[in-house]
C-alpha cells in the first residue's frame, strides 16, 4: 500500500503525519485490499472561517475508488470527519462486494441442482 501525505498552503508535521497514519489505521482494520491512499490537507481562504481547514483523501481499493473530504475550523476534527466518512464508504464497499460473491456462489449451485 502506498500512502502519500501532503500539503497545500501548509507544513505536514511529523505529529500530523502521525495522527492521520494512526487515524487511516481504522479504515485499513475494515478492508485490507487497499493499494493506494492519497491524502491532501490544506487550508483555504474562505470567507467562512469555520470551514477554512480541510482534508480530503482519494483511496483506491481493488475494484474502485473511493473519496472523501471534509471541512472544519480544525484541522484534527476535519481529518476525525474525514476518517468516519471513509470508513463509512470502505465498509459499504465490502458488503457490496460480500453480496456479489454470494449471488455467484447461489446460482452456480441452483445450476448444479437443476442439472
């Protein structure tokens, strides 16, 4: 697995880098078929000033890929949003992937049964 970390109009800190590798670590415990994170935290200038940090990860797994993003006033809460979130979406990947090999699973044995 690749993971690449960066910045945009900000440093990446070893304790930031820490923190979001820890945070990742939850997504990776659902599904380990992960070959690629990409993650980007950067701060903006808007004129809303509680939605100025923001993180966003692209994470490409085996048969897709999946993005998240989130805003807040700090940085560490935007990464916490943007981790439930992926989790959300690897989780929900999983079981579609579950269900599919199960419908193959059922019709090729109705197709032995039948012949």
């Amino acid at each position: 697995m690749n993971l690449t970390i960066s910045g945009h109009h900000l440093e990446v800190t070893p304790a930031l880098r820490n923190y979001v590798m820890e945070k990742l670590g939850r997504v990776l415990r659902h599904f380990d078929q992960v070959i690629d994170v990409k993650v980007l935290l950067s701060v903006q200038n808007e004129s809303e000033k509680e939605k100025r940090q923001r993180a966003e990860c692209n994470l490409r797994v085996k048969g897709s890929d999946l993005y998240a993003g989130s805003s807040h006033f700090d940085l560490y809460a935007a990464v916490d949003e943007l981790v439930d979130k992926l989790d959300r979406k690897v989780v929900k990947h999983k079981t579609r992937l579950q269900e599919r090999r199960g419908d193959a699973a059922k019709r090729e044995l109705n197709a032995l049964a039948t012949a």
